[in-house]
C-alpha cells in the first residue's frame, strides 16, 4: 500500500499541477450506457442480473462513464482527473494543443516514477483509416483490421498478415499493402514523408490525421518532449470509441540486472481523442470533443515491486510514515513516554511508542530500522532532571540533547528538511 500511495500520489500530483478537478463515477453503469461503446473489446464487459428493474454491468474503463457524466451533466468543458489514473480535458479548443498537454503529462508521470528509458508512440485514427481505404479493405471490416493491427507487437507480422487473410478475408495483396505502412515509424519526418505519399495524399481524413499530427510534434518540440515522441503506424488501440490521435507509452528496458531474467511488462500509459462518445449519451446528440489518458497504475506498481526484489534500484519505501519513536533505556518511564507522545500527536507529528511498560532499549532501536523510522525520542531518569529529550538519529547514530519545549520544534525542522 505505501509503494501504491506513492505511485498515486505521483500521478495526481501531476494531474493537480496541470489544473484537473478530480472526480468519481459509480462502479456501475446502466448496462446500456457501456455496450456498443468498445468494439471488441465488449466482450470484456461484466454484466449482472436484473437489479431492482435495472440491468447493470461494471464499468470496464473510466471514459465512457465520464462520457455520460458529461452528458447528463450538459457540460460542456472541463479538465478532470479520475480516481487517481485518468486524466481528460473535455472542450471545443484549437487543434492538438490539449492533445500535447496530454503526452506531456504521460512524459512527466513516467519520469517522475523513474521507471527506465521509455517512448510514447502516437498515431492517429483518420490515418488508419485512410491507410485501410487507400489499401482495399471494405469500409465494414475497418474496425476488425483495426483490431488485427493492434495486436503487431505482441505477435508477429506473419501471424497478423495470417489473421487478415484468414480471419478477416482480406486478398493477400491488400493485406501486404497495409504491412508496408504499418511496418514504419519515425518522427515529424515520417509524417511529412506520408503527406507526399501518392495514395494517402489522396484520402481526406489520411490528409487531416497527417496534418494534426505534424501539428502536435510542433508543440511536442515546444514542450521539450518530441525526442521521446514515436510515430508509430502500428500503433491502433482497439477501442472504437476513438476518433482522432492515439497515443501508448512503452518502457523501452527492463528494470532487472544485467544477467537476470527480464520482466515483462506491457504498455504503462495510453489514451487517444474521442470526439463523438459524449454525443452518444446526449438526447439532441450535442457533441463535446474529447481527450484523455490512462496510467497504467497496476503495471507500474507490478514493476516497482519486483525492482525492489531484484536490486536496490529503488530506496527502500517506509511502510508507515511514522517520523519519531518515543523510547526510553529505563524501567518504569511508561507515564512519561505517553506524556510526551500525547505532546507530539497534539502537534500533528506522526509518533510511535512500543506496548510494552519496559521494552528493551535494543528492541526499540530495531523497530525503527526494520519500519523506516527516521527519529527516536529519548526520555530517562537523567533527562527529566535536567528538562531535556534526547533526540536520536536512526541512520546516523547521533544524538543531542534538545530543551524540552523545543523538542516539537526541533522534529518539524529536521522533517521538513529530509
């Protein structure tokens, strides 16, 4: 839970930083509000029985919920984070300038949590789908190619030109058409390169997605990010709902020591533009462009943990965020450990004490190791006589004697300092 808070903690930080609200919506949904909405991907949905007259399934992803939010809401703009890992900016705005506020604030997430060398490709939907167009395939079997494609990565182009033509009944032709664009990635370069290419040039919504796109690494490069940038044809996202640029972080190493197993880990951010979803929930269908992104909180918690099994490439992460034990080395000094306990909690310092009326000098001292306490407050016979707490460093081994009524002054200087 500590290394999880943390991570969280890091995430919402940055959603605060960049002006979001945070907000919730309920674990359930009308079954109606999240089918048709994923392609398929519904296949993933949990439904639940008759519930009270009302069919109910679980929420597969924090967007469309947010989608209806806004909608039953009839709001029209608005900047909102959810439930510590979406983030989305809703709103009629000039082109791409919320979409590369959105990478940047996957760039800032994954280097704060120093995961490792990572790459955010980016592509757009208009141009899959004037590829698809321009390569042959029927407008009806755009969303089931969509879905082969996505899955380049995971398996083979062989596999994935195996499953078009198999699967999908595309020609072999078309399907070798589309593995000579999807095979390419690169940066702005690429994308001016496509805007000359003689049949995607010739498609309208291929020429609009090209055209956003070298937009965005133009701000991307403002923001300093555009090196970390990857336009990427593979790059599909299998979720229907979305209508312009997408976008997924990768780390690119593996966080284990040289010589030891790798860990597998897949994408840690994705999101992408979805301008027509709140429309859907809408009576008079009111559309509200949309953008956002998802960290993919689980898989990075996965990754830090085995981190710190592997190698001490993470500091140990304090269970508690206790900051003083209050100790003595005497017996019978349990009155005056509470006491100066009560003094601490009182003044908002987070502070421990052992259970036990004369625990073991030795005992008390390993406590704070194996937690992580960093101070440890020491009260006996000598130092009520001459007014004074002894105050103990636990990395260093230090300890000086403070005045008694400086002691609560004295732990929130040297904690505000750590």
């Amino acid at each position: 839970m500590a290394i999880r808070e943390k991570i969280l903690n890091a995430v919402i930080n940055c959603f605060k930083r960049h002006g979001a609200k945070g907000i919730d919506t309920p674990v359930f949904e009308l079954k109606e509000v999240l089918t048709e909405k994923y392609g398929e991907e519904s296949r993933l949905i949990y439904d639940l029985k008759d519930q009270g007259g009302e069919l109910l399934a679980l929420r597969y992803d924090l967007t469309v919920p947010f989608a209806r939010y806004l909608a039953m809401n009839k709001i029209k703009k608005m900047k909102r984070y959810h439930v510590g890992k979406d983030f989305d900016i809703a709103g009629q705005f000039d082109p791409m300038i919320p979409d590369a506020e959105c990478l940047k604030i996957i760039h800032e997430i994954l280097n704060t949590l120093q995961l490792g060398d990572f790459l955010i490709k980016v592509n757009d939907r208009r141009v899959l789908d004037g590829m698809f167009a321009v390569c042959g395939v029927p407008d009806n079997k755009f969303r089931f190619i969509c879905a082969s494609v996505d899955k380049l990565g995971k398996m083979s182009w062989k596999d994935v030109r195996q499953e078009m033509i198999g699967k999908m009944g595309v020609t072999p032709d078309v399907a070798d058409q589309i593995g000579d664009y999807i095979q390419q990635c690169g940066g702005v370069s690429l994308v001016e390169q496509l805007l000359q290419d003689p049949k995607l040039s010739q498609n309208k919504q291929a020429l609009e997605g090209l055209g956003d796109l070298k937009l965005l690494f133009e701000y991307l490069t403002l923001f300093g990010i555009a090196e970390k940038i990857s336009f990427d044809l593979s790059l599909a996202r299998g979720l229907d709902y979305y209508t312009g640029v997408i976008y997924e972080a990768v780390l690119l190493q593996s966080p284990a020591q040289q010589g030891e197993e790798a860990l597998g880990v897949g994408s840690v951010a994705a999101g992408g533009r979805y301008d027509g979803l709140v429309g859907m929930f809408d009576p008079k269908g009111r559309k509200v462009p949309c953008v956002g992104l998802s960290i993919g909180v689980e898989r990075i918690f996965s990754i830090v943990e085995q981190r710190m099994e592997v190698g001490p490439l993470f500091r140990k992460i304090q269970a508690t965020e206790t900051q003083v034990l209050v100790a003595t080395a005497q017996k019978n000094f349990l009155r005056e450990r509470m006491k100066l306990i009560a003094e601490l909690w009182d003044a908002g310092i987070r502070a421990e004490m052992l259970y036990k009326k004369n625990p073991s000098f030795l005992n008390q001292l390993h406590y704070c190791e194996e937690t992580g306490i960093p101070l440890v407050a020491i009260i006996g016979e000598q130092e009520l006589k001459d007014g004074v707490i002894k105050l103990r460093s636990v990395a260093s081994r230090e300890e000086v004697d403070i005045k008694r009524e400086d002691i609560i002054t004295e732990i929130q200087r040297r904690m505000s300092e750590s």
